[in-house]
C-alpha cells in the first residue's frame, strides 16, 4: 500500500476543514444547539419523558445522527467532486494510487470530520441535558460505522453528481426527511401499528435505534438488527464503489 499517497489525500483533505472551521464544525454545532432549544422547551415542556428518558436526553442521539448523517455525505461528495470539477481528478487516476488507497483517503478524511463533530455536539448536548452513556464502546462503534458508511454513501453521490445542485440534492430531499421519519426525534412506539411497520423499512430507524440503545439501553428495535442493517448498508455502498472504479463510471470519460 502507498501509505505515502493515502497520507497526502488524507492531510489535503483534513486541511480543508480546518480551513472552512465554520462551515465544517460551528455551523452544524449552532444549528444542533438550536434544535435543543426550540425542541428541548417547546416540545420538551408538553412530553416529559420518553421510555422513561427525559425528552431532552432522549433526542440527544437522533440529533447527533442528523448532523453525522449530513455532514458525512457532505464532506466525502465534495471532497471527490471538486477534483473532477476542476479537471485534477485525472491527475489522481493517473497517478500511482490504486482505487482503494483513493477511497481509503478520501472517506477516511470525511468520516474523521464527522467523529469529531459528532463528539464535539455530544459535548455540547451535555450543557443542555444531563446525559447517561450505559455503552460507551457501543456508541463509538456506531458513530464510527455510520460516518464511514454514509462517507461512503457521500463519495458515491460525489462520482455521479455533475453539477453542484445534485450535490444537494440526495441529502436535501431523501437523506434529511429520512432521518427526521426515522424516529431521531420520537419513538416510532408512538405510532400507530401501520405506520410501525412502514417505518422499519426506514434503515434509518436502525441507526438512531442502535445508537440510541448504547445510550440509554433502549431502542425502537434490537442491537442485532440495528448493527446488522448498518454493516449491511456499509457493504452496499463498498460494492457499488468497487464497480464504479472498476467500470470507470463518470472518472474516465
């Protein structure tokens, strides 16, 4: 392996969030604090607890997976599409790094960018809520999961975006009413049967659940189910990456 190469990618790539530090980490921690303060009072003051959980505490996990749902795929389109915008994309297919060095780069630096953030609100959740972690090791293994998986979700939709506007477009119209329907904000116990069972076809609802339970030892489904579906959608995303490298699809031409 070309660790050289895949450093390089790595460092270029990390450096760019340190150069756009608001846009990359203090907007989406304002905007996650926003959301404790509109949802915590205004919501928060009508349903007291949730499964036994304080309706601040318990949102706690489905906001933390909105923010590292939205920035992972973010940060790892942008990062590939901007090489191609620019035309430097050939430089790096040209150059000695085989595809998975590229991906391992690339998704690598987005989904460090994201389990930063997504440490960085959890510390920032605890000046508004008082927090319990029951599963430490649990809730890291799921917020490093889903940033490589969406990362790679991101990296995907970066190789067929060809203009900014569908950058955005995934994460605006699939990703976000998603993840809101997937139970970040309420338990989808709390819905009728019918939309109980629609709902678990949501994979959302197995991620907020999974990282939910590492939190508070409850969640909408089960630990198996939910690491089961992530690793599932983390695979999905490896083949499809794997075939267009393979079949050149929107690099080569």
């Amino acid at each position: 392996m070309n660790l050289y190469a895949v450093r390089a990618l790595y460092d270029y790539e990390m450096a760019r969030m340190r150069r756009t530090l608001v846009q990359s980490i203090i907007a989406p921690v304002i905007s996650t604090s926003l959301y404790f303060v509109v949802f915590g009072s205004a919501i928060g003051s009508r349903i007291t607890q949730v499964d036994g959980i304080s309706y601040g505490a318990f949102i706690v996990p489905g906001l933390i997976m909105l923010s590292l749902l939205t920035q992972s795929v973010s940060n790892a389109s942008f990062g590939i599409y901007f090489p191609k915008f620019v035309g430097t994309i050939y430089e790096l297919l040209s150059a000695p790094v085989s595809p998975f060095e590229a991906v391992l780069s690339y998704v690598g630096a987005a989904a460090t960018k994201s389990v930063i953030l997504g440490t960085i609100i959890l510390a920032t959740a605890a000046l508004f809520v008082h927090l319990q972690i029951h599963h430490p090791v649990w809730m890291l293994l799921f917020l490093v999961l889903t940033s490589v998986t969406f990362s790679l979700l991101g990296f995907i939709i970066g190789i067929w975006a060809d203009n900014f506007e569908k950058l955005s477009l995934v994460p605006m119209l699939i990703l976000t009413p998603l993840t809101f329907l997937g139970g970040s904000f309420y338990t989808i116990k709390m819905l009728p049967p019918v939309w109980q069972s629609i709902s678990l076809f949501n994979p959302v609802v197995y991620l907020v659940s999974g990282f939910r339970w590492s939190f508070y030892s409850s969640g909408d489904v089960s630990l198996a189910a939910s690491l089961g579906m992530t690793l599932l959608f983390m695979l999905l995303c490896l083949a499809v990456v794997y075939w267009i490298f393979r079949s050149g699809y929107r690099l080569k031409n």
